[in-house]
C-alpha cells in the first residue's frame, strides 16, 4: 500500500471515528500503550517482541471491518477459535505465546492506541530524531563533497603528471635524435613505472600512508566503543530503567557518591526481586540465577540456612524444584510433568553456566558480570563528580541505556572525548558554594563579560585533574 | 732516556708492561669485569640474541593484545556491607603497638584493606602524630614472610596443625609442667594481660616475665626506688625552660618518642614578634637524633656519663646548700660546662627537665634526686598519668637465663619478643633453651627465637586483632580489626585463654576475644568511668574515637630516692683511649623492625645510611684546611676491622661531626640472621658486645680495639647523605675565593676554611637561614633586604604580560617550621606508603636511585668539633617559574592553573632533562620497573635478593598500594605532586557539601604524619587559612629564591638557643 493510501486510511479513520464521537487523542494512545502493551510490543513499532511489531497493524487487518481488530485486541483467543483468517495467520506465527486479553479497552481507546503507534511508526509522532540524523548527515555529506573534490584534483593531477611525462620523454627522444643518437627510443610506461623517482616516491607515499594508519589505529588500540558482550545474566536495562522507571541510582548507589557507580550487590537485586520471582521475557531461567547466587529459596520465600555449605547436587534440587513447578503452572501441567522436568534441567543447566567460571568453582557467591567500560589504570574517574556536582545524566556519556536490552559501550572513552566535553560544558558555577572562591569569573559573570564557566576554565584540561 | 719519549705520569717512563697492556685496552679489563659481576645480581642477563627474543615477543604480544582485548570482570557483593561503599575510604580508630612503641591511629582503608596510617588527634598522648615506624607497620601487615598457620616445627620443618590439636597437645604439656615462663616485650594491653594471669592461676607454675630490646630497667627500678612505683612519670618537655638530656634520645627513640616531640616542639617554636624558646643541652658522645636537636652538646665518653651526672648534682646541691656525694673525675671541659648549665638550673628553678637514657640505676636515681633539688616533681615532671611505655626488667631475664640453664624451667612462651637476638646475653639463651621441653612462639614471624620452638600460635598483626592498651594511666586506647585475618593466626589473648581453658572466654562465639575484651571493658572501665549511658554506648563510642580517658587525680609523691646509696651504683671513668656505644636507629629499633622495608630504606637521620649499621668515628679539624679523620678512614663506608673484647667484625665507617674523639658508636638491631627476606644479614649485630654490669645490661663497652682504615668502601654502600645537593657555595678563607661546595663533595670539604662558617646563609645560595635567638632582629632585617633584592632581580622579565597570577580559585602552597622539624624521617616513611614510592634497596641507592620524593637534607653548622645541625624536608617546590617544564620535550611536566607543577607519567618519554634542570634535585626517575607496573616482566627488580620475584610482584605486598594513584611504569621521572590525589578529594568533598574549602578538607600525607606539626599545607589565596596566616611570618624565606624559580615552598629561618657560656 503507498503512503498515500496510508495517510488515506489513517485520515478516515480519525474523521469517520471523530464524526461519531470524540476525536481519538494520540496521548491517551500513548498512556494505554505504555500500560497495556509496551511489555510485549516493541516501542519503535518496527520490529517483533515477545508479540508483533505493531507499526503497519491497521493496513494489515484493513481488509476486514474494524470490529475485528477491536474484538482481536479484546480477546484474540475467542477469534482464534472463530476461524478468523487474519488471526490463525497470527496464531501460526506466534504460538504458543498467547497475547493477553483487554475485554476492558474502549473501541476509543484501541484506536488511540493504533493512533499513536502509527505515529510513532511514521515518525510523525514524538521527538523528531530527523534532527539529530541530519546533524550528522550535514558534516557527512560535506565530506563527500569534499573527498570528491580531492579526488577529482588528484586524478587532474595524475593526468597532468602523465601529460607532462609524455610531453618531456617525446622531446628528450627528439632531442636525442637530433643529437643523432640513432638507438635512442622513446620511454616507456615500464621504464617509467620502473624509474628510482617514481619508486622513491611510491615508497615514500606508502611510508607515509603506513605511518599515519599505524599512528591512528595505535592510538584507538585498547579502545572498546560499542563493545557489547553477553553477560551471566540476562539482564535488560530496557525492562529496568525503560519500562519500569527505575532510577539509575538506586541501583548504582555509588554514582552519587563515590568514585565507581558500582554493579549491584545480588541483595540490592532481591529488594524487588524477592517478589517479582518470574521475569517477562525468560520466566525463571535468568531470575533463578539471582536466588541461586544469594541463596533465597522462591518456593518457601525464604533464605536457605547454610546454602555456602550446601552441595551442588542440594542447591540444583531446590531451584530445580522450583522452575519445575512454576513451569507447570504456567502451563497448566500436572505437578512433575516430563515437559516441566526437563525445562528445570535445561534452565539449570544455564544457571551453573552463569554462576560458575574458571575462578569461580562454586554456585553460591557473587554474578561474575563482564566489564563494559574499562579505563586504564593512569585514569582517575569519580562519577559523583559528574552526577553529584556536575549533574550530569547518565546517559551523557552510557548512551540512552534504557533502550538497551544489552548493555554496550556508547561512548570511546578516549582522552579526546574527555577532553571534548570538558571544553563545551558549563560548570553549575553559581549553585554552589564551593566555586565562591573563583571571585574573578563571579565578577566576570556580573559584569557580563563572560557568558558561563566552562570545565576548561577551572582546570579541566590539566593533566593532574585525572591523571596521578 | 730517548729525549723524544713523552709522558703523562712515572709508569709511561718506567714502561711498566701490565699498564701498556691495560692503557692499550680500549676498556679497563678489571673493571669490566666488575662492572659485569656487579650488573649480575638483581637483574636479567641479556645480551643481543636475549634483546632480539625480546623485541620479537614483544611485538608479538602486542600484536596478539591489540587483536583482542581480554574480558575483565566486574564482580559485585553478594550483600554489600552498608559501610562500605567501594571507591570510599574508611577510617578506623585504633592502636598501633609493638612492646612498648605506642601511638593512637586512624587506619585507611580502600574495600576492605588498610592502606595508610593517619594520627589519631583526639589522643592526649600522641595528639594526631606518628612516626616512621608506625606509618611502615602497615607495610608489615602484608609481610609474606609472616607464618601462615599453626605448626610444630622440628627440625626447621614445619607441619602445619589445627589450633585444636596444638592447643589439646599443649594443654597437657602445660598440665605436666612444674615451671612455665612467658617472655615477652613490654605488654601494655589490660586485657592481654589478665589474660595472661588467667593462664598463671590455671598453671600455678608460671611467671610473666617482660623485658626491652633496648632496656630500660634502671629507669624503671629508679621510680620504684624513688617514688614507690615502677613506672615512667610525665616528662613535660614543653613546660621546662631548660631541657638537659644525659643520653637520652627522647625525640627519636627513648620511651614514647611521638608524645616527646610534639610537646619538644611546642617549646622551641618561635613567634618573630616575641622569640623565645627553650634551651636544650645534650650530655652525650655520639650524634643521636636528640642531641643534633640540641643547642647545646657537652661531649662525655658513654663511660664518664655517671660522672657527669654527679658533678651536675654536686654543683647544683652545692648551691642550694644540699648535700654532696663523692666526686668521679670528669673531662674538664665537661666540667666547666656543667659549671655554667648549673648556675642556669638553679636560676631556673622548677622551670627544667633533666633526663637520663642510661641503663644505670645510680644514674637514674640521681637524675630524679636533681629534678627534686631542682623543685622540678610535680611541675615539669607529673604523676597524674605515667606511663607504662616501658616495663621490662633486666634481673627477671638474667634470673630466667640461670634457672633455664639449671634446667627449672619446662615449658616457655615467646610473646612478641625475641630474646636469642635482642638481648645482650642471647646466645647464652639460645643454648639454655635447649634445656626446656615445651618452647612456644606467638611471634608472627619466623625469627632467631621462633626457630628454636617446637610450637608455633602465630598472633595476628595489631591492624587484624582486637585489643586494648593502656600506655599511660587511666589512658586507655582501643585496637580494632581493619580486616580480617589474612592467615590462619590468633590473638595471643585467645591463645593464652584457651590454654588456660578459661571459662570467661566463649570458644563458640564469633570472635571469642571480642566477647572477652568486651566484657573486661564492661566490668572493668565502664565501671569505672562513671558513664551514665549503657554499656554498649560507652563502648561505641570508645571504639569511634579509639580512646578512652578514666580521670584521676595523684598528689606528686615524694622523693624517696636514696641519693647517697645510688653513688655506689655509678660507674667509674674507664680510662680507656677508645669506647664505643651501642645506639638504637630510629628505623630499625631493637631489630624487630629489620624486616621491614620502608623502614630499611629510610635514611638514618644522622648519618644518612641506609640498609645497614656504621660504625660513626670522629674527625678533627686543623683550623683551616685539613680534616684529620679517626683511624685514616678517607670516604665515608671504608671498611675498618673492629675488637670488641676479642671478638673482631668488619664494618664500614661513617664520619660523624660531632662524634667525641676517643669514642665511636654503632647501631644495635642489625644483623638479624633470621628475619624474612628485606632483613636478614643487613648490617652486623652488636648485641653480644653489650654488657651486663650491675645487673643491667650497659650500651657501651671500653674495651674496644679498632684498625686503621681498610682503604676499601663497603660495596653498595648506600649513604645519600651527597646524592641530590642543592649545589652550595663556599668561601674560601685563605684567597677569598667561591667554590662549588657540592663538586668537592666531602663535607669535609665543603668545611674548607669557609670564611664565615658553613653552609646556608653563609654561602651565596640562600639554601639555609639560621639565626642565634638573641640576633633575631638583625636577621630578619637582614633577611628582609635580601629578599627585597631577590624579588627586586627577579622582576625583570623577558616575557612582560605573561604573568601567572593564580588570583581565581586555589594556589596551593606549603610552610615548613624548620624549628619544628626534628628530622625524625617519619614524612617520608608516610610519602612512601600515601604516593606508592617503589622500594629499590641498597645497591640502587648506592647509585643514588632512591625514589624518595620527599627527603630530609641534613646540614651542620657553627662550630665544627661540635656543630649544630638544620633538617630541611626537600620536597618538590613546585615552581611558578619551573625549570624543568620548559625543558621537557613532550610536555610531560606542565603548570596547573592552581600552582601545581604537574607530571603526566605516561606521556613522559624519559629524558630526564628535568630533573636534570630542576635547582633542588628532587625529581627522581625509574631506572627499573620497581612496582612492576609493566605490562611484560623485562628488567623488573628484587630488592630482597633470595627470592627470584621483584619486592612489589607478590600479589601479598601488593595490597598496600594505594588505588588512588598510578603505580608508575619504568622509564618515567616522578616526584611529589603535592598528594594531588588529597586535593582532589579534599575539593570534591567540598563541591558535595557546596562550602567553601577549609584547611581540613586537604592535608598532605607528610603534614598528618609529622609529630610536632612542621608541614602545614594549604591554599594560599584563601586569607582566612592556616597556612596564609603562616607565609606572612617575617622569619619564612624561599630556598634558591635568587634563581627565581618562584617556589610556593615557605622555610622558617632555623633559631637556635646556643648557650655560648657552655662553650667557653
């Protein structure tokens, strides 16, 4: 379907709707999703879920009357059951997963909430990130213009090097000829490509060439941009700090305070986690592994007595128990059904991965997560600098991590990038008491001489700032 | 003769063959190979095949390592402890001992390990300071050679055994003993000691028997005899007017040396506006770390010191109309100078304090019966709270000797102590062990005495145990854990309990000694403090602070001293030419501190050795030119053959100005032959050379033969006392002429008929100022002037508009009170443990590569057969106009916009152009990878010798360092940053607290460390600070200021109170 028909349908959909009742609003579209769907749905509407992307829904069902969107949404099961073509088409992509019910939901508010993801999906809707492409698209496209140019100058060059190669080997051959010198014969392009001055100087250019990679790539050696490995568990910030809205700081409490944010101490995980035992995407098998680590029996919600002394064997037998039976529960089984046993072996079997490593022989103990950002050792970083004082958002320099679902590394951490930043950001000179003592640029300020403090200003470029 | 041959010296005109062969050689072929036999030890072999391997897998790891980067881990707690937030560190009040050194402390720690020791300032004793061997005890703690588990040990094997066994096996051992004796070292812990008198109800048998290293029985016994208790009074040092010390080394060793100095201190600082200070006369013949402090010295031989006490007594009695005791003679110049310091005594009334370090009873008693002729009990001298620093007793270890030897006793326990080194009669004491059946060590390492045990219960190191001290009476102080125990030991405490199979301790409890030190404070202090709150608040709170005071109130007891009856206890002048005195180092102590690195690398502060004891000799001086040295010894380290009542040994020779002729002297605590692997066979023992006179073990000897110089300098011979001058200038009488003091080198030299006197103000490079008291004001003018014209010179510049202002923000700077700064060492004990300075060890410093960033110049002036001395901490000056940054090529060292001069090591590309360039020599370079920071294992350094794995790699050591500053690689030149990692710290605090920064917020490892407050450290642009305050004093100046470096680095003028009158 073209765009145009899209726009068509979108534009009929809102005047037939709005004609009858209330328009549909796009911000309760957006609340309703947020609420209802967002734990299955993906939010850019583009890619697949636990559920289907939902961006491009409406057309796809456009072939039948809306009510049958509304009653899927409502109860797909029942629709499922009806025979509906479009829905068994669903039901065979995605079973067994069954999407949950909302008997609740308005006809209005299903369609606020196709509104809105439309919007999103178009990118009409929200915060347009057409601006942030186009910043970097800008200095892109000036390269390539420019890049052009040298090229174009270069291959000019090149023709013009020959040209005048041709031009003087004819005359010294004529010349020679006059001299009569009857052997002589004109250059060739071999004898030219074979020449000390064209080989000293294609030496000299590979030197060159070779020099300045090796320079460069020396230099972002040990860097690890985006480096975004697996970790024991499968933990997302998506679900943490995206969906839920957990503050970066309540679980990384060193942030504010300290030199290191600090990964969470397992018990720091059980203070919601000692309720919430099933997670929305793995059920038990990445949940378990933080009870497996601490020693926090589900089943009996209680802490296991002794569990460091406890053997292998001992500790498999509780967590298996209990992804056995949660698992048959879930799935409507009999209590030790053979399905059930052996999703508790495999979860299992995950979990002693996770918990164990080479220097880690035992199940009990700390999560051995893998390191991310990494500075070397001449680097003195303290983030409460940055968060406490500077103010900083987290995501300044982790990148937005509430839409990761694994973490990896945003920024390069290089000097230069340090170096950057310390160059454009203000300092929060007037909230606190402590720069008071930085009389010139207050006076500065008032007198309007100066438009703000920048990091550089106070030091932030020195090398004993972060380096001793 | 050929009349064309031409010469150069005799042996070109004798055509001696062997010096053609050798000047035809393009390389002297005998030092080649010394050279070679010398690279040898401590180093990789390499040669080129070696230098290709290198370079081949060099290149190839770090291909292989840019390839890919190796995952590291980021483990979390399980369950974080609230308290501890990673990256924050934590302080713990508590207590540092070890036998009697005490000092109240606040431990650093980072996740768990302690990493520096801070003074604690709520102790009425020590009052916030340390010294060197407190801040190195943290060093200790890692110590790999410490014994790892309980053992029996049989024949130098060791089994290691569970504590149950060993305690079941000992219990019946114990039970069949009839006899049962617990040595140890001077135990001030209540605690520790009821105990201990646990065990002795439950084996009625046993004795507890204490004794010192370095002894100080006599002094003790004199307090029982004089006033009725076997303690040490409070010597009051900042209270008395004149101070005069018989040998004494109260500011760098003698009892509670922290407490000493600080209140010293408080005497002899100066206020320009109205100067006065205490006067202090030193009765000694050797430079101890006391007696260079001094104004005066009045040289007697060690064995003349009961002499001179009585003729001081006798003329002070005379003039008080007391009575007299018969006279010893005495040299007459030490006679008229008692003469005089009499007359001020007894002008002075109850304003003086006399001490004595002798281990002479008669001495002691009459130095206590002077201070009462003197009115002097109860004011300078107080009874409120005596110490307990000391309690050990030399009749108890001579009756312990003779009733091992007629085989009494059954069973020992070493507790702390290590009687087969440390005791005059240890070899004798080694043998008589052979005769007891059950020999227990608690010692935490293997040791000359531990060695000789079957049974082995390690105690922990104070920073792992619990306990308690009381130092001084009714002061008590508390030790906590700062970690867990690193290896499978037990407090003594614990041990000694469990022998005893007390009932009062709970084996089942978590920490069964916690329980009992718990409880013992409950019954015990809080019942007796008078606390109004529960027990659990008072004990909270005496754990916070770490101290406790339980007031009391004593009248000053009378003096009951028998002064007639302690003449017969003095010595007699022994005649003889040549004696020698066994000194105590302010490092090393009694030897139980041999083990520890920092502690052997710090400079003594006298004779400026380091790893090893020298014997000091006296020089004389002709009166212009010449300097006559003892014995022919020419360079300082020149071995000389030594007979010490027949026993000969052969040790290297230290000049030492001031040294009395006719005597020499020479370190104990050296010469450990098992002690781990920093300190066995450093230096030479002398223990078997002291005396027991009296029943007292006596520090010197008569009988001493020594030959002439050797010519040969000890290798390695590790003395800084001419690495890193300041390049000083003299004068030369004869023809008026300046000359490089430094390029002669010798101190002799730099003595060379020098117009006016020595070094500092004297010379042209303003590196020393002093004054006498009495000439402050002309000085100070004096100084003003100079100044004006230095700064008046300085104000050209070639660069006009290119001022450095520092008016916005912060412009660090430091004061140094050189009337402070005793030079006890203890600031750069403490950089090395804040700033992780690598230990390097003998042979590097003998190559002047010590990696000190912080060192304490030693310089004499005034009269040369007994001079007065200046310490000068030298430390980075941090120059607004820095010589060494415009030199650097990589911009490696560059100026902050707070006045720091920086180092960036890992763009240094070691040129060393700056510590070439820098005018005060402090710049210090890696000439290896002495903290193994280096990614491969090329050229890494031991600088223990027996082990093939450099000091700094064990895993163990490594523990010390601090996280907060880069562990530097080799190749790179470093120094002091002002503790940049403090300031930093210190600022963000301030930033969170959104307040403007404080003095307390930044503090340098140096100035918390330093006992009498010398170093203060602060912001210069905030007016209301401490140190503002301090750099406007009119007695400050800059060293080298005339070279314009503009330093931030503020020295007071050095102020002395010679009395010229004792001179005459």
């Amino acid at each position: 379907m073209s765009y145009k028909g899209i726009f068509g349908t979108i534009l009929f959909v809102f005047i037939s709707i709005g004609a009858l009742i209330s328009a549909p609003d796009i911000e309760v579209g957006k609340s309703s999703f947020k609420n209802n769907c967002a734990s299955c749905h993906n939010k850019n509407m583009k890619d697949p879920l636990t559920g289907p992307a939902l961006g491009g829904s409406v057309e796809r069902w456009a072939a039948f009357p809306k009510a049958d969107l509304h009653n899927w949404v409502r109860n797909s099961q029942a629709l499922i059951k009806a025979g509906h073509p479009r829905a068994t088409e669903l039901w065979n992509q995605f079973k067994p997963t069954v999407m949950t019910a909302f008997p609740n939901l308005s006809d209005d508010e299903i369609e606020s909430i196709f509104l809105y993801v439309d919007g999103v999906y178009k990118g009409t809707y929200g915060p347009k990130p057409v601006a942030a492409v186009g910043g970097t698209q800008a200095p892109q496209d000036q390269q390539s213009g420019l890049s052009f140019w040298i090229y174009l100058i270069f291959i000019l060059l090149v023709g013009l090097a020959l040209f005048l190669w041709n031009l003087m080997s004819d005359l010294a051959y004529q010349m020679k000829l006059k001299a009569g010198d009857t052997t002589a014969k004109k250059q060739s392009v071999w004898q030219l490509m074979t020449s000390k001055t064209v080989i000293s100087f294609v030496i000299f250019a590979l030197v060159l060439f070779g020099g300045y990679t090796t320079v460069n790539n020396a230099i972002s050696l040990g860097r690890q941009q985006n480096y975004q490995p697996d970790q024991p568990i499968k933990f997302s910030h998506e679900t943490h700090a995206g969906l839920n809205k957990i503050d970066c700081n309540y679980c990384h409490d060193g942030a504010r305070r300290s030199k290191q944010s600090l990964i969470p101490a397992t018990n720091t995980c059980m203070n919601c986690h000692a309720a919430i035992k099933k997670g929305s995407q793995y059920g038990t098998a990445e949940i378990t592994k933080i009870y497996a680590s601490i020693g926090y029996n589900p089943s009996t919600d209680k802490y296991i007595d002794n569990y460091n002394n406890l053997t292998e064997d001992e500790i498999a037998a509780i967590y298996k128990k209990w992804i056995a039976t949660t698992f048959a529960k879930d799935n409507n089984l009999r209590e030790g059904a053979e399905s059930a046993i052996r999703e508790s072996d495999n979860q299992w079997e995950g979990i002693k991965n996770s918990l164990t490593s080479d220097t880690k022989s035992t199940i009990p103990g700390p999560i051995e997560w893998k390191r991310i950002h990494n500075l070397p050792d001449h680097v003195y970083f303290n983030h409460s600098q940055h968060v406490t004082i500077g103010k900083l958002a987290c995501q300044t320099c982790h990148g937005k991590i509430e839409n990761m679902p694994v973490v990896k590394q945003y920024a390069p951490l290089s000097m230069g990038w340090c170096i950057n930043c310390h160059r454009q950001t203000d300092v929060k000179f007037t909230d606190n008491k402590y720069y008071d003592s930085y009389k010139t640029y207050h006076d500065e300020l008032k007198a309007g001489t100066r438009q703000s403090v920048k990091v550089s200003d106070i030091g932030g470029l020195e090398c004993q700032k972060c380096h001793y | 003769m050929n009349e064309s041959t031409i010469w150069i010296g005799e042996e070109d005109l004798v055509r001696n063959p062997d010096f053609i062969a050798a000047n035809n050689s393009e390389l002297n072929p005998v030092s080649l190979e010394s050279i070679l036999e010398d690279e040898k030890s401590g180093m990789v072999e390499s040669n080129r095949r070696d230098f290709l391997k290198l370079l081949g897998f060099g290149i190839g790891a770090a291909t292989l390592a840019s390839c890919e980067i190796p995952v590291k881990k980021a483990i979390p707690y399980v369950i974080k402890p609230d308290t501890i937030v990673p990256g924050i560190a934590n302080y713990y009040a508590s207590s540092y001992v070890n036998g009697g050194d005490y000092c109240s402390i606040l431990v650093k720690t980072r996740e768990g390990r302690p990493i520096k020791i801070e003074g604690n300032a709520l102790s009425s004793i020590t009052k916030g300071g340390t010294n060197a061997r407190v801040q190195a005890s943290v060093l200790s703690l890692y110590d790999y050679n410490r014994i790892k588990f309980p053992s029996k040990l049989n024949q130098s094997q060791i089994a290691e055994v569970s504590w149950n066994d060993l305690d079941n096996e000992l219990k019946s051992s114990f039970a069949a003993s009839k006899n049962i004796r617990i040595v140890s070292s001077t135990q001030m812990s209540p605690t520790a000691l009821q105990a201990v008198a646990e065990f002795c109800t439950k084996y009625p048998g046993s004795k507890h028997i204490m004794y010192d290293g370095v002894s100080s029985s006599a002094l003790l016994d004199a307090g029982l005899q004089c006033f009725g208790e076997r303690m040490i009074p409070e010597f009051r040092f900042d209270l008395a007017e004149t101070i005069v010390s018989f040998n004494a080394d109260f500011l760098g060793t003698w009892i509670s040396p922290i407490e000493y100095a600080s209140l010293y201190a408080k005497g002899r600082k100066i206020k320009a506006d109205a100067p006065k200070m205490s006067q202090h006369t030193q009765v000694e013949s050797h430079m101890s770390l006391t007696g260079s402090n001094a104004d005066n010295r009045i040289l007697v031989k060690p064995s003349e010191q009961s002499a001179a006490i009585a003729f001081l007594y006798n003329e002070v009695a005379s003039k008080l109309g007391a009575a007299t005791i018969p006279v010893i003679e005495l040299n007459e110049k030490a006679k008229a100078a008692f003469k005089k310091l009499a007359e001020r005594l007894v002008n002075q009334k109850s304003k003086s304090l006399i001490v004595c370090g002798n281990n002479n009873i008669g001495e002691q008693v009459l130095c206590y019966g002077l201070n009462n002729l003197l009115g002097n009990l109860g004011t300078t001298i107080a009874f409120n709270n005596v110490s307990y620093q000391r309690k050990g007793s030399d009749a108890d270890v001579n009756q312990l000797l003779s009733d091992m030897k007629a085989s009494i006793v059954d069973a020992i326990i070493f507790w702390n102590s290590n009687p087969c080194f440390d005791l005059p009669i240890a070899s004798d004491f080694a043998q008589a062990l052979a005769n007891v059946k059950t020999r227990v060590s608690l010692n935490a390492t293997i040791d000359e005495t531990s060695a000789l045990c079957n049974y082995l219960a390690p105690d922990h190191h104070v920073l792992e145990s619990w306990g308690d001290v009381e130092a001084k009476k009714g002061l008590l102080s508390l030790i906590q854990p700062t970690i867990n125990p690193i290896f499978n030991t037990r407090a003594s405490g614990h041990s000694f309990l469990s022998w005893a199979s007390s009932p009062n301790l709970n084996s089942a409890a978590e920490q069964p000694y916690y329980e009992y030190l718990k409880n013992q404070w409950e019954r015990k202090v809080y019942a007796a403090s008078g606390a109004t709150g529960g027990f659990q608040d008072f004990w909270d709170e005496c754990l916070h602070n770490g101290v406790f005071t339980i007031v009391n109130s004593t009248t000053t007891p009378l003096f009951k001293g028998d002064v007639s009856g302690a003449t017969s206890k003095l010595g007699k002048p022994s005649g003889s030419a040549l004696e020698i005195s066994f000194i105590e180092t302010v490092g090393i102590g009694s030897g139980n501190y041999a083990n520890n690195p920092w502690l052997q690398e710090m400079p003594d502060p006298v004779t400026r050795c380091a790893w090893g004891n020298y014997l000091m000799v006296p020089i004389s001086f002709d009166g212009d030119r010449k300097f006559i040295a003892f014995n022919n010894v020419k360079e300082n380290g020149e071995l000389i053959d030594l007979t010490i009542a027949g026993t000969k040994s052969s040790v290297g020779a230290v000049k030492q100005f001031g040294q009395m002729p006719g005597t020499v002297a020479i370190a104990i605590g050296y010469g450990r032959s098992i002690a781990g692997d920093c300190g066995t066979g450093v230096g030479t023992n002398f223990y078997p050379a002291c005396k027991l006179v009296d029943g007292y073990f006596q520090y010197f000897n008569s009988e001493v033969e020594i030959s002439q110089s050797s010519g040969t300098v000890e290798k390695h011979f590790a003395c800084v006392q001419h690495h890193h001058t300041l390049g000083v200038t003299a004068i030369e009488k004869s023809s008026g002429q300046k000359f490089n003091a430094d390029e002669a080198a010798l101190v002799d030299d730099a003595f060379k008929g020098i117009a006016k006197g020595f070094q500092g103000s004297l010379t042209d490079r303003s590196v020393l100022r002093h004054s006498h008291l009495n000439e402050i004001k002309e000085n100070i003018e004096k100084l003003k002037e100079e100044r004006a014209e230095f700064q008046k010179l300085n104000s050209h510049t070639l660069y006009p508009g290119h001022e450095y202002t520092y008016n916005t923000g912060h412009h660090w700077g430091m004061h140094v009170d050189l009337n402070a700064c005793i030079g006890c060492g203890t600031c750069t004990v403490a950089c090395m443990a804040e700033n992780n300075v690598p230990v390097v060890g003998k042979k590097e410093i003998a190559r002047h590569h010590e990696m000190s960033w912080l060192r304490i110049d030693r310089y004499y002036y005034g009269d040369v057969d007994n001079p007065n001395v200046v310490y000068q901490p030298m430390m980075c000056q941090h120059c607004n106009n820095a010589p060494c940054e415009n030199v650097c090529p990589v911009n490696a060292t560059n100026h902050s916009s707070e006045g720091l001069n920086q180092m960036a090591y890992n763009r240094c590309v070691g040129t060393r152009y700056c510590a070439n360039n820098c005018p005060y020599k402090v710049r210090r370079f890696n000439w290896y990878d002495f903290t193994t920071a280096d990614l491969f294992p090329v050229n890494q350094f031991n600088v223990a010798g027996e082990k093939n794995q450099p000091f700094y790699s064990d895993n163990l050591v490594r523990m010390v360092l601090n996280p907060d500053v880069t562990v530097r690689s080799r190749g790179v030149i470093e120094k002091c940053s002002f503790c940049v990692q403090r300031i930093q710290e210190g600022k963000l605090s301030a930033k969170k607290e959104s307040r403007t920064l404080n003095d307390n917020d930044v503090k340098t490892a140096c100035q918390t460390a330093c006992p009498t407050e010398a170093i203060t450290f602060g912001d210069m642009n905030n007016k209301e600070g401490t140190l503002f305050k301090k750099i406007e004093n009119p007695l400050n100046y800059i060293v080298l200021e005339e070279v314009n470096v503009k330093s931030v680095v503020h020295y007071t003028m050095k102020v002395n109170n010679r009395d010229e009158n004792l001179d005459a």
